[in-house]
C-alpha cells in the first residue's frame, strides 16, 4: 500500500507548483507598463495551456521515457503518456517496494516544473515581441530544451549531468533558473531594444501586483522545493525551512543594498530580493544547513542587484523585466554555493561527497562548476538555433511594428485593455 501521507503531500505539491506560474503573470504584469500588462500577463498565461498539452504528448517521455541510454534523451516509449493508467492500476494492485506514492503524480508535477520554467523566459520579451512568435518559440522549445536538460539532470543513471558529472541540483538550479535565464537573455538580443531603451525609464506600472505576484510564488515554492523530495520527511522539511531564510535573507539583503546605494528601499526591491533569494536556494534546499541558507540568500542580492542595475546597461541587452539578471545569475550562484555547503551526510545522489566547507575537498564544487557549463553551451546552442527558425518563420522579425509598439500590445495585438477608463471606455 502507498504511503498515504507522502500521497497527499505530493499532490499538494504538484497544486502549489501549478500556483506559481499565475503568480508570475501579477508579478510580470506589475512590473510591466500599463500598455502592455495585458500581453505580459496573456504571456504567463498561454504557457500554461500550451505545456499543459505539451508535456504529456512529448514533454514527459522525452524527459523521463526509459528506453533510451542516450544521457541528453529520455525516449519515446512513454509518448502521450498512453500507459500512465494502466500502470497506475497494476501498481495499485501490487505496489513495488521503493515506492511511496503512485508514479502518475509525477507526471503532473514535473509539468508544473516545465510550466513556470517557460514562463520565465516571457519577462525578457516584454513590450516588444509578436505573440505568435512567442507561442511557436516556447512550444518547440519545452521539447527541444527544457525535457531534455530534465533528462540531462534528473534522469538517473546515465544521465549526463546528473549522472556522468555528479552536480547537484535538488529542485532546479540548472534546469529551470540557468535555462530559462539565458533563454530569456539569447532572445531578448535576437529580437532586439525596445523603442526608447537606455533613453528613458521604464518603472513598474502596479506594485500591488507585483507583491501578489511575489507572494504567490513564494508560497508555491515551498511545493516547489519541499516536493523535490518527494516524500514527506525531514529533508522536504528541511527543504521548506531554507526556503523561507533565504528568501527573507534575500529581502533583507537587497534592502540594505538599495539604502546603500540610492538612499530609499523599495517595495518592488524587496519583492525582488525575496525571488532572488528563492531562486539561489533551489538547488540547495535540500542539502544545506539553515545557517548556509541564510548566508546564501545574503550573497545572491548584490549580485542579482549588479546584473540588474549595472551589468545590462553596461552590456546594452535589454531583458524587460530581468529573468536574466534575477534567474540565471541567481541560480548559477545557487550551484556554486552548493558545492561549497553541501552538508557531506545530505549528499544521497551521487560519490562526490560533500561542499568544500566541510571536506576540503573541490570534487563536488568541480562537478557543479562544470554542470553549469554544461547547460550554458547546450541552452545556448538550442535556443540560438530555435530562435533563428521562429524568426525566418516569421519573415525575419520577431519584434511587432513601432505603430504597434507605440500604441502598447495590449489594444494593437489583443484588443484589450487593462485599464479601460483610461482611454475612455468605461
């Protein structure tokens, strides 16, 4: 007989994981300008459809199919997800020894995982990008990208980097942060500047949103990183505790840097600094300390606030609404800290032992060093690839007119409006 606790604790999971990526719409939508919060939050919104369908026609067997023995590529044998009833009833009538819940409930919550991934990219298109270009690049892109860095991590044995390098990655450092942060960052630069960048300020147009949107991520990780222990023990318990200090870590953190640097905190600062340190934690909740959550959540502010307020000015991308900045940095950082203070006892994944801090040993900060790299050239590599495809498919721009720009995405590509008694409808 499954576990019924572990049962219910990952179906609730699965349902917070499903929150977040609503969450993220109010958040982007906040932090988004009035003319185009319709379109930012529409963004969010379709991935949910579209992954939703997606994932369980290819997503799922290409990430977690078992008939192949190549380390990037789940298989096919599991397409459509055709067998998931029956083996849900044959493990009902005889449930294997390992197992503690049935097997169909992942199905549903690594979905979820795809689902808030892809979303995150959508921030960096803000304001700019034609719709259908946006919805033909996520929908190749969850199969092409997202599955197979799954594969690549979480895949078991044989797994490329999971496996073969021995890195770490408890609930999505490399496979959700990194990828869909650099995601955000390679077609942001293929799409181009938004009319007006570097020459004037773009300044969240709700910050109400913007704290619902961040509350409600908040609340959805702890299914996001408590869940990626699949089970209900002390490590999901531990898992959900550095959750919460190195997110509050990250509040505080990015607050003290902005008295620091501009003389006021802000709302929509600490809002980012309670995601950056949620971010830098995902790989790590479930092998760190509480003191090394909060060391983490302190470390990853000032480097996600100098992405972010130095480094794309700097540079000239323009990432509208920062997934690179906050989420690539964030969780590359998180990866690295891994290495440092994986406590040696925590580390039931692989050899490689523990962080540096406790061992001496650079073994495991080599392993997640190079995992890193790894799903830098491999996101890179497919995105430059796929975002080409989409923008010869739409007749060389990915970008909509400057009329259309101009007058906002919202009334020009979806005739709605947020706000209507601005333009006199109400």
């Amino acid at each position: 007989m499954f576990d019924t606790g572990s049962t219910a604790f990952m179906l609730i999971c699965t349902m917070l994981v499903l929150l977040m990526t609503p969450g993220l719409a109010f958040f982007y939508g906040g932090l988004s300008r009035r003319k185009n919060v319709v379109n930012t939050m529409f963004m969010s919104m379709a991935v949910l459809g579209i992954v939703g369908v997606v994932w369980v026609l290819i997503g799922w067997s290409f990430a977690y199919g078992g008939d192949s023995s190549i380390p990037f590529f789940g298989g096919f044998d599991q397409i459509g997800c055709l067998g998931a009833v029956q083996d849900m009833l044959a493990e009902a009538a005889a449930v294997p020894e390992d197992a503690t819940y049935p097997a169909i409930i992942d199905i549903g919550f690594q979905a979820a995982f795809a689902m808030i991934t892809t979303a995150i990219i959508t921030g960096s298109l803000a304001g700019r990008v034609k719709f259908g270009a946006v919805i033909t690049f996520v929908t190749v892109w969850v199969v092409i990208v997202y599955a197979p860095l799954a594969h690549m991590v979480w895949g078991g044995e044989g797994s490329l980097v999971g496996d073969m390098i021995g890195a770490l990655d408890f609930a999505g450092g490399d496979v959700v942060h990194i990828s869909s942060g650099v995601t955000g960052l390679v077609i942001c630069i293929l799409a181009g500047k938004r009319k007006g960048f570097g020459m004037m300020s773009y300044r969240p147009h709700n910050v109400p949103f913007v704290v619902l949107g961040a509350a409600l991520l908040w609340f959805g990780w702890f299914g996001f990183n408590a869940g990626s222990e699949f089970a209900a023990d002390g490590v999901a318990a531990l898992a959900l505790l550095n959750t919460v200090v190195a997110s509050a870590a990250g509040l505080l953190s990015w607050l003290a840097i902005e008295r620091i640097k501009v003389g006021k905190p802000t709302l929509v600062g600490a809002c980012t600094g309670l995601v950056a340190g949620l971010v830098v934690i995902t790989p790590a909740a479930g092998f760190v300390e509480p003191w090394a959550a909060i060391l983490m959540g302190i470390i990853v502010a000032p480097c996600c606030y100098f992405a972010i307020s130095f480094l794309k000015a700097k540079i000239g991308y323009d990432d509208a609404l920062d997934a690179f900045g906050c989420h690539a940095i964030g969780g590359t950082m998180g990866g690295i800290l891994t290495g440092l203070f994986c406590v040696p006892s925590l580390n039931t994944w692989n050899e490689n032992g523990g962080g540096l801090f406790y061992t001496g040993d650079p073994t495991l900060l080599i392993a997640q060093v190079l995992g890193i790299l790894v799903t830098l050239a491999f996101v890179v590599i497919a995105d430059l690839i796929i975002g080409l495809i989409v923008k010869a498919v739409f007749k060389g721009r990915l970008r909509v007119s400057e009329e259309e720009e101009a007058l906002g995405l919202d009334v020009a590509v979806h005739g709605e409006s947020a706000y209507p008694a601005y333009i006199g409808l109400d």
